[in-house]
C-alpha cells in the first residue's frame, strides 16, 4: 500500500524518457498510479506500445509511448509536442534516457565515449530545455533527472557514464540556479545498485554482484520501486522547497567506495 494519496498527482501529466523499462518504467508506473497520465519515450517504438498498454491497464491511467531519440532535439520536440496534443501539456520530466557497458579507459573508443555523453548529458539538457520553451517556463512543473553515484569518487570501467552523470548533476544544479523564478523545480535522484534492472544484470554480474552487496552498508540492493517512489516523493508538494539537490539513494553505498572498485584492486 503507498504512503501517497492515490490522486496526489490528479491533473498532471508526465513526460519520462527511458519510461519503456526498468527504473524508469517503475516511476512512469508510481506517477500514474498516483493520478497522473503519462507520455513515455524512447528509440523502439514497438516496445513502448507494449509497455504503455500495460501501463495503462496497471494504473487506469493514460499512458502514450512515443518514439524518440533524446541526441536529436527535433525527435524530442515532436514527442512533447504529442504530449501537448493528447493532454494539453504537461507538468512533469523525467529525464531517464541512458547509455552504459564496462569497458577500461584505455580501450574505450572516442565514438563509445561521446555516444554515452550524448544520451546522457545532452539528452538531459535537450529535453529539459525543449520542455521549459514549450510550457514550462509558463505554467511551471518539476523536473526530475536521474543520475547515479559513480562519479563521487571513482569507478572503475564506468569512465564514459561517470563523466555524463557528473555532468547531468552540475545541469540540476544550473537550471534550478535560472529557472527557479519561473516556478520550475530541478531536482536529482542517484539511484545506487538497483536489483531487477538490466544495468545490474549487465554490469554486476555473478562474485561482483555478491562483493557489491557485501559493501552496501544495509545489506540489500534497492529495489525499482524505492526509487520509483522517491520520484514520486519529489514531484508532490510534500518536495516543494527541494530545489538543485541530488538525492542519494543507494543504501550508503557510496560510503565505503564499490565493489568493482575492490574487485580490481582500487
């Protein structure tokens, strides 16, 4: 049972990119639940109609998959402009768009690197700039990026998307900086190891995945729905003076370091 009212979000409509899986499929999923309709995107259309009728038959929510490539600032133009068409605007962004693989520095090509920055970083700053132009900066609403905790020290593998999330917080913290008179909250959630979810499936696999847990100061990886519902958390009144921050969420894991980073001897 939520600790929410299911109609805190009565009104609002989201727009979530990445919302066709995983984590951010799960907070496309909390938002409806809560009252919201919602627009997904991401580059397979086909998996977005699937994942927008189960969405919908999940929540009794509207839920609209549109494809589109967060790189291309014309593609994420036309999927708000569809947003805007079918419920007349929206409230919420979600910037869930994300590239990653293990690979060493020494052996990650100029095209892998700029590849993940591209989604990521630009990605986050394409949607989010389109979405304050289009209605944003008129009617306010709360943006939301997702980040992650590799850049607050050092990890291994992860020189590519610990780059592109460091970037994405300094743009949560600039954009809350200039857009907060036009009654837009910017806000973070680094989600640490998040257990059911491709990322872990493909980047913790097997002795790393047990190290990982072992240095989780509580012992557990998070689960889709912790995350999902401090995304919801944040895009309620309850988060209406949190503005600019990041939030952790990763058992203390950040804490003591990574797994990956002892496995490799860091």
């Amino acid at each position: 049972m939520s600790v929410f009212r299911e109609d805190v979000l009565a009104g609002k409509t989201a727009f979530v990119t990445g919302g066709g899986s995983g984590i951010c499929k799960g907070i496309t999923e909390a938002l409806m639940a809560h009252g919201a309709n919602a627009v997904i995107t991401s580059r397979k259309q086909e998996r977005l109609d699937e994942t927008a009728r189960e969405l919908a038959e999940k929540t009794g929510r509207e839920c609209l998959g549109v494809a589109c490539d967060v790189r291309k600032p014309e593609t994420v133009e036309a999927a708000l402009d569809a947003a805007i068409a079918r419920f007349g605007g929206f409230d919420i962004v979600v910037n869930g768009a994300a590239g990653n693989f293990l690979c060493p520095a020494s052996q990650l090509s100029y095209n892998a690197f700029r590849t993940v920055m591209e989604i990521d970083t630009i990605g986050t700053f394409n949607v989010s700039k389109a979405a304050f132009e289009k209605q944003l900066r008129a009617r306010g609403g709360v943006i939301v990026n997702i980040s992650a905790t590799l850049h607050y020290g050092a990890t291994p593998l992860q020189t590519h998307a610990a780059a592109a999330k460091a970037a994405v917080d300094s743009l949560t913290r600039s954009l809350a900086l200039e857009w907060g008179a036009s009654g837009v909250r910017v806000v973070g959630i680094a989600p640490g190891p998040i257990d059911d979810t491709e990322g872990i499936a493909r980047l913790a696999p097997g002795p790393i995945r047990d190290q990982m847990i072992a240095g989780i100061p509580l012992k557990r990886m998070g689960t889709i729905a912790e995350i999902a519902d401090l995304a919801l958390f944040l895009c309620t009144p309850a988060a209406s003076l949190i503005h600019g921050e990041t939030i952790v969420a990763d058992g203390g894991h950040w804490l003591g370091g990574n797994a990956l980073a002892t496995l490799m001897g860091g």
